[in-house]
C-alpha cells in the first residue's frame, strides 16, 4: 500500500482519536452495567510460612469453601503478610509462585512408604507413618545408645541417628526441637535456619 505523509497523519489520526474516545467511556459497543465483585470478597484469611528457604517469610494464603463438612476449601491466592516482621508483604520469586507450588499435580500430599526390596511407593495413613517412625527411632536408639566412652566416662549419647528441622521453623521451634532430641542423647541435629 503506497500512502504519502499527509495520508498516514490522517490515518493516525483517525486512530487516535478513536482509541481516545473508546478509553473515556464512548464505546459504540454495548456497554453492560455491571459491577465486578471483589476476587477475594468471600475468603478465608489464612497465615502461612513459605517453605522454600531459611528466611521463613510470612504468608496470607486465601481460599474460597463454605466451611461445609463436605467441603475441601480451594486455595485461589497467596500474596506477602505486611504484618511479619520478615518480609513486611514482599515475596521472591518462588515465594510469589506459591500457588503453582500448591496446586500442581506432582505435589505429595499423603505418606508414603517403600518397603525393603520392593520398587514401589504404597500409601500409608498419617497414624501409621509417624508409628513407623517412633518404632524406627526407638529401635535404632536402643541398638545403638551409648552410656559410657572408651575411657568409662559417662556420655549418654546416640549418633547413628539425625535431625534436620525445617526451613520455615522458627528460633523458638528450633530451640524446642534441639532441646526435645537432645534429651534422647542424640548428638547429630540441625536446624536449616541456621545454614
């Protein structure tokens, strides 16, 4: 298409006043009079922790279910909490990502257990985990505790076993978690805060 100067001036300004009158209201599309609802209008508030690092940013998670017996109240956003004295409403990138975090359909949300010598993961209730893992720890604490040193002194410690609190732990969990395995003897814990 051939146009001269003056022609595109014209047509540019022909497009510019009509985008000019379409943005201040004078559509000739039929306008509805409706008014848009607040997304997050009927929500659940809900506090959080991110979990991805050692910073333990405050969360506001909101989720949308009518609190019914049946119902399973669906997560819709997750934005920075401006009341935590950590991250004051600011996300990172993957903490600002958290809602794909939350819904993606690799996400493990039950126990599982694999069994020695097999190749599978099966389900196992949350009761049955956490009693597997009391019997596990009782077991390997009783095989192995040590009451006395090489050179007889008494040292009540057990090291084939250890913990590692989690990321989004607090200072006031990790003191109660390192007090709480300490008194079993065991020697080998962490908290991931301090990393």
């Amino acid at each position: 298409m051939d146009m001269s100067r003056r022609q595109f001036f014209r047509v540019s300004g022909a497009g510019l006043v009509g985008s000019s009158i379409a943005a201040l209201g004078f559509s000739p599309a039929a306008a509805l009079a409706e008014t848009r609802n607040f997304k997050l209008a009927r929500t659940t508030e809900t506090r959080n922790t991110c979990p991805y690092c050692s910073v333990g940013c405050g969360l506001i998670m909101y989720s949308l279910g009518d609190r019914a017996k049946n119902v399973v109240p669906a997560i819709l956003h997750i934005e920075g909490d401006p009341d935590h004295p950590v991250n004051r409403g600011t996300l990172c990138p993957k903490g600002a990502g958290l809602l794909d975090f939350v819904h993606s359909p690799h996400r493990l949300k039950f126990p599982e257990v694999r069994e020695a010598g097999s190749n599978e993961w099966k389900r196992i209730s949350w009761d049955s985990a956490l009693d597997r893992i009391a019997k596990l720890l009782k077991d390997d604490r009783d095989a192995n505790f040590q009451r006395t040193g090489a050179d007889g002194r008494i040292v009540n410690r057990w090291t084939t076993t250890g913990m590692l609190a989690a990321s989004a732990s607090s200072n006031e969990t990790g003191y109660i978690t390192h007090k709480a395995f300490r008194s079993l003897g065991m020697l080998v814990f962490d908290n991931q805060a301090r990393v």
